[in-house]
C-alpha cells in the first residue's frame, strides 16, 4: 500500500469513541471568557435589544399616527 491509499482509508474510517475523544480535547484548549466578561456581553446584548425595541416602536407609532393624519383613517 502506498502512503495516499493509506491516507485515504483512514479518511473513510469513522469512530465515534475518537470523535469524541477529539471533541474533549478541543473543548479543554478553549479559552472560555471570564465571568465579568460574560456579564458585560449579556448587558451589552439586553441594552441594545431595547434600545432597538424602543426605536422600531416609536417609528412605528410615529408612522402609523403619520399615515392616519394623511390618509384621514380617523
């Protein structure tokens, strides 16, 4: 057998133990952030979130009230 033959056997082989053998490992080289860093993230998230709530609401009370002035739905 020559070196790409077996190259691309053991590309078709597939085991599940070693998957997940290879998934543990990787899992343990991630640098996972800190506690404080995660909080800052999920109040940078929410405080954006309703920001962005806040302003399609207004926009669309603006242009709802906007379209009856205009239109005369009232």
């Amino acid at each position: 057998m020559t070196a790409k033959q077996n190259v691309k056997e053991s590309k078709r082989r597939f085991s599940l133990t070693r998957f997940f053998r290879e998934v543990k490992a990787e899992v343990k080289r991630i640098t996972w952030p800190s506690k404080e860093d995660t909080k800052k993230a999920v109040l940078a998230v929410f405080v954006f979130a309703i920001a962005f709530i806040l302003l399609v609401g207004s926009m669309d009370f603006i242009f709802k009230n906007l379209f009856d002035l205009v239109f005369g739905l009232k």
